[in-house]
C-alpha cells in the first residue's frame, strides 16, 4: 500500500513537471524566430527540435512511463529510481525526467535479474546493482496498479497485454519487450540479421522496433530517411505508417517489394496481382516450375550472358568518328571500356569517355591521322573556296579535341541514357533459350506467359529481380547508396535472386530480415531455407524467435500440429489459456447460417475483431450476402485493399497472413480442401489457424484435416 501511495504521489508530480517543461519549451519557441533571424537554417532546425519535443510531451501525457528500476551504479554512492518510458524527456535543464526505452541502461529492465548487473554504455560497460524491478501500469493519467518483478518474462506479467483486444496490442509493446526480442532490436546496426520467428512471437513487432531503437541510438551520425523497411503489400505499410509515429520513428521510408522496384526503374509498369497467381496454382491451372527458377541465381547467370552481348554492341563498329573521319577504331574504344572500372555500364562509359578525351590531347598519331585524312581530301579539291573550308575544318577538329567540350560530345557517342529495361528484357526472354542451361524449365511456357504480360507493360512478381538487375548493371545505383538499415518483413516470399538485387541496390545498408518458414505460402517463387542467403549477406547472424505471444496456448498446440508435421518445429507458447479450439462439423448448406449465429455471439461476449476464413474467394460474397440480411456489418478483404478497420471481415488465407484478430473462424477445413499430401495447403492452414488471438473455430464438412483430427 505504501508504494502504491508513493508512486501515486511520484505521477502526480512527473504529470506536473512535464506540463512545465511543456510550458518552458513553448515559450522557447516563441523567442526563437527573434532571436534566429539572421540564421534562417538554424532556426529551422530549432523550431523543428523544439516543436518535436513539445509533441512529444503530448503523446505521452496519458501514459508517461510504465517502469521504474533502482540501479547502484558501483561508481556512485546514491543508488537511482530511473522511470522507463517510449519516450526519453529532459528537463529544462537538462535532467532527465523519463529514460527513453531504447536507452542503453533501460536494457536492464528487459534483460536483467535482480542483483548484480551490467550494461553497455557508449563510455563503456557500467556495473551495478539493481534493486527494484517495476511495471507501472497508468490509464488516462492514473495509476492502476503495479508489479514488482524479478523477470519482465514472467507470463503472469504478461497476460494483461496479452489478453488485450487486437486493435490495442502494439501500443503496450515497449512495456512488454521480452528478452529474446530485445537482443534482436539492440543489436549493433553493423550486422546483418536473419530472424526465424514462429507465428505470433512478435516478428513485425520487433522489426519496427528495432527501427526505432536504431534511429535513436545513431541519431548523431544518421538521419532518418537512411532507413528503410520493406514490407509484403499495402495492408502492411499503411499498418507501420501508424505504428512508426508511435515508436518516433515516423520518416522511415516504407515501400513494399514492388514500389521499390517501380521507384527504382523508373519506367511505365503495372505489376500483377500476386494472389491470382497463388489462387491458378493452388486450383492445379499452371505449371509453376518456371517461376521459381526466374527468381534464381541460374537465371541470373542467363541474364549476364545476355547483358555481355548488349556491352559488346554498345560502340559502333565504324569505331569513334568527327566530321566523318575515325579518330580511334572501335578496338581501341572497346579497349578502354575493357581496362575501365565501374558499378554499372553507364559509369565505365562516362569514364571511358573521360578516358579518351584526355589520351586524344596528347595522342600525336591522332593528330597526324587528321590531318593525313584531311590533306587527301584537300589535295583532291580544286576549288579554293572548299580548299580554305577544309583546311579551316581541320583546324576546328584539331581545336576540338582538346576542348572541354569534346568530352561530353563523347558521353553522347557512348551513352545508353536512351536503353529501356523493359524493353531489353523482352529481348532477352525471346531469346532466352541462348542463355538457359537448365534443360528441365519449359522454356517455351516461360517464354509464352513473361512475353504476354510484358507486352501490356504489366511485370510478373517473378520478373522484378531480373529487371531491377539490368537496371544497375546499365545505370548503378546513385539513389540509393545513402540508406545504412533495411528491414525486409514477411522475407521468407523472397527469392535468392531478389535479395542477391536487393544487396546490390543498397549495398551501402546493412539488412535485418525478418520471416517464418511455416508461413511461405508463396514457395513456387521463393528460397526454401535462410541458408540459401547466407552467401549475400556477409557478416551475418542468425536468431530465432521461438514463444508465440499472440495466441492461447490451446490456440498454439492445435497450429502446432500442423507445423511439426511438415516438419517446420513448433512454436513454444505462453501459458496464456482460452479456452479450447472449436471443431465444429456443418453440413454443407448450413455453414453460412451456422456462421452468422456464431458471429452474433462472438459479438455479444464482447470480441471487436472476427474473421471469417476461406481458402481462397470462393463462396465470400455468399456469406457477405447473409451478414446483410441478419444487419451485421462486414467487409471483404480484397487484395488492393489497404486498410482493415477492424470489425467482420471475410478474407482468404493468405491475405489474412500478417494480421490478427480476437476470433478466427476458419471454413471448409475438410482434408479435401486442405490435404495433408500438398504442404501449400498445410502452410495456408497454419497461417489461417494462428490469426486468433483469443478464439478459434474450425468448420468442417465430412473429415476434418488429417492433422487435426
């Protein structure tokens, strides 16, 4: 009772310290515009620094910490009460109100037992002794309750956030941070990641933190938008774009896979719909062995044997010419490319040509091959007007080799500014059984099917690698050389050869990539284990996330059974019960009856997220149809969606993957629709099964997936 009062007390007194510091900061603004006015620059940037800080005040005026430790510092005679926030504020003075949760002592709280501890400091390691652990947890400006523990892992601690509603989890996450998941978000931003995380154990999460920590502890020697996170579609960056501002971290640049490709060739493109592509292979109308092997490095290969024959026909065979005379053959040109080195085509071009200018200054036989060629044209006119003409010629041509403007008249001659990727791809797919070695892909149906979509302008997912490829192999890659941090989520849809495109485009960034094996339903196009990237990223480690937070543990040991029969582990989850999975079996014509009952009840016992889950579209507008006769709001999540606002949805499979909701129930889970021999049906089932939070309903007609019996 007596610390409840004391931290009551200690509220009341941060609340009104920030409203002072608050007041303190506005009034600073409003001097800076006087006082700056000779520094246009400089004032901008404080009015920026200022305006933030008084922001910030606001967002975490509601909720300004939720932790306290006591730490002896062994150098000091005092020991501190530090107070953990999301974010860090200073007084006036420059005291510290609020440590930020990303600062290096605010570790101790996420990792250390009490006692004897020890964390790194940019001065060095600092030693200690922690005496209290605390979670705080404030409500609207009051206190609500606190718990002294021992772990920050203990899942009794863990259950309120836990059990939370889906539309309010992320915003707990600071306070919740588990061990395991903080290695992953401090570790030093010189290091490639590659993270195995189970369904639920905080992937996206952690990765969206770890850009914030970044951000926060390299903010004297980075900006902001030398940051980048990749994400699988716009559902997912429109969902970051919220949470980011929330984590300060707001000016990362956020691009799905395809926006980047599009931003970085820069050409008229439209990209296909992935999920038709899903939905043809998963109803058996494609053969889909071709596609895989586009996003290889085999492909790759075929596409630098191709890309050989474009370099070797870049310079004229007529060699450089001025006033049609042959300055240097196309030998001697090809030459100097050849001995040139550079990123792309384009730079060895560019210094190719500033190459030869300056050889041509000082080259005598040059000059002696001008004027020979000159002197046979002057000694074979008779008329004295011509004769003056070209013997005034050769004196411009002789000038004009060692003007500064000869140079660029060379970048002219050897420019490729003109060259469209598409179109030299297209040229490269009609001959691409020059290039292909590998005898078992149907060339002529890779052939057929890229040479049809590209005929519209429209890009296969299959084809961005290659694309973006002969984009840096002709032009490079100057835009994007700043960005230092990527973070790729949902990597496990990528291929070997998109991410060797990706290294090479932002070579200058290090890569913290983040997936789960179990949920790669889209494998025809992508690797099959992280080991086959290892190779592209150099200097990496590689970290699992192994407890699964978001669901019941009877939730999680029903998803298991499909993961460890297909031989992708288990998931260890938090001891956090719900109750049991429902396996309900439903004639046929009577499920969407049955379902718009268990939706009313799902409502009335509280639950504000329910999720409808089919295998593919198949039967949705039906069940749409029947929820607006019974007057339940619904919507259908169709793949150029970008927003789901909570409430009834009705969604396929793989477009449910990367979202989650306090009940799922899942359709059709006959061992017909989902069978056991096909592992994309089990990885659709595991992802659709690991959606509920809090309840999950198995519908089915006559036998239920094998696994699941």
């Amino acid at each position: 009772m007596e610390d409840i009062e004391y931290e009551k007390k200690k509220l009341e007194k941060t609340e009104d310290e920030l409203e002072e510091i608050q007041q303190g900061e506005q009034q600073i603004l409003a001097t800076l515009p006087k006082k700056y006015k000779n520094n246009p620059i400089l004032l901008a940037n404080l009015m920026s620094a200022t305006a933030t800080k008084i922001t910030n005040i606001t967002r975490i005026k509601e909720k300004p910490y939720f932790a306290r430790i006591d730490f002896k510092d062994d150098t000091k005679e005092n020991k501190e009460s530090i107070y953990i926030g999301k974010i860090g504020v200073l007084d006036l003075d420059g005291n510290v109100v609020i440590t930020d949760w990303r600062a290096p002592i605010s570790t101790l709280y996420y990792d250390s037992n009490l006692g004897n501890v020890e964390y790194n400091a940019p001065d060095g390691k600092i030693k200690g002794k922690m005496s209290l652990k605390r979670q705080i947890i404030i409500k609207d400006k009051k206190l609500e309750s606190i718990f002294d523990v021992d772990s920050v892992s203990d899942d009794e601690l863990l259950k309120p956030y836990l059990g939370a509603s889906a539309d309010s989890r992320l915003k707990n996450i600071v306070a919740s941070i588990q061990s395991e998941q903080n290695n992953i978000i401090r570790k030093n931003i010189e290091k490639n990641l590659i993270v195995q995380g189970v369904a639920g154990s905080g992937k996206t999460t952690v990765a969206l933190h770890r850009i914030a920590y970044l951000m926060y502890n390299n903010a004297d020697r980075l900006k902001a938008n030398q940051f980048m996170v990749i994400g699988p579609n716009k559902f997912f960056i429109n969902y970051i774009s919220n949470v980011l501002p929330d984590l300060d971290a707001s000016n990362a640049v956020q691009l799905t896979f395809e926006e980047l490709a599009s931003e970085y060739i820069n050409e008229k493109i439209t990209f296909e719909d992935s999920t038709k592509k899903l939905t043809d292979i998963l109803d058996n109308k494609i053969n889909k062995n071709y596609l895989k092997y586009k996003n290889s490095m085999e492909y790759k290969n075929a596409l630098d044997k191709y890309l050989n024959t474009i370099k070797n026909g870049l310079i004229s065979s007529k060699g450089l010419v001025v006033n049609n005379v042959q300055i240097l053959s196309r030998d001697n040109v090809m030459k100097v490319f050849e001995e040139t080195n550079g990123e792309s085509i384009s730079q060895r071009l560019d210094m190719s040509a500033r190459v030869i200018a300056n050889r041509l200054k000082t080259n005598e036989e040059v000059y002696a091959n001008i004027k020979d060629a000159m002197s046979k044209l002057y000694d074979n006119e008779s008329d004295i007007d011509k004769r003056r003409a070209l013997a005034k010629k050769e004196l411009d041509m002789l000038k004009e080799l060692t003007s500064t403007g000869f140079e660029k008249q060379l970048k002219k001659y050897v420019s490729i500014s003109n060259l469209k990727v598409i179109d030299i791809y297209k040229n490269f797919v009609e001959n691409v059984d020059k290039y292909i070695d590998n005898l078992d892909i149907d060339i002529n149906k890779l052939k057929e099917d890229t040479l049809r979509t590209l005929k519209n302008k429209t890009i296969e997912n299959e084809d961005i690698a290659a694309l973006m490829y002969i984009k840096y192999t002709l032009f490079g890659n100057d835009e994007y050389k700043n960005f230092r941090c990527v973070v790729v989520d949902e990597a496990q849809d990528f291929g070997k050869f998109s991410y060797y495109v990706l290294k090479l485009i932002l070579n200058n960034a290090y890569f913290s990539i983040f997936g789960d094996m179990a949920q790669g339903i889209y494998q025809y196009r992508a690797i099959d284990k992280w080991d086959e990237i290892y190779d592209i990223f150099e200097n990496s480690e590689f970290l699992r996330l192994e407890k699964s937070y978001r669901t019941s543990i009877e939730i999680m040991n029903e998803a298991n059974k499909i993961s460890s029969n297909i031989n992708l582990g288990k998931a260890n989850p938090v001891i956090r019960s719900a109750g049991p999975v429902i396996k309900s079996k439903i004639d046929k014509n009577k499920q969407e009856d049955y379902i718009v009952d268990r939706v009313k009840q799902y409502q009335e016992e509280g639950y504000k997220s329910i999720a409808i889950i089919y295998k593919d579209q198949n039967n949705m507008l039906n069940l749409s149809r029947k929820f607006k006769e019974a007057n339940i709001e619904s919507e259908i999540i169709y793949k150029d969606q970008e927003k789901y606002n909570g409430g009834v949805c009705i969604v396929t499979s793989y477009l449910a993957k990367g979202l989650e909701f306090d009940v799922a129930i899942i359709v059709d889970v006959d061992s017909e629709n989902y069978s056991t021999e096909n592992i994309l049906d089990m990885k659709l089932l595991y992802v659709a099964m690991t959606r509920a939070l809090h309840k999950l309903e198995l519908i089915y007609n006559n036998n239920i997936c094998k696994f699941l019996e």
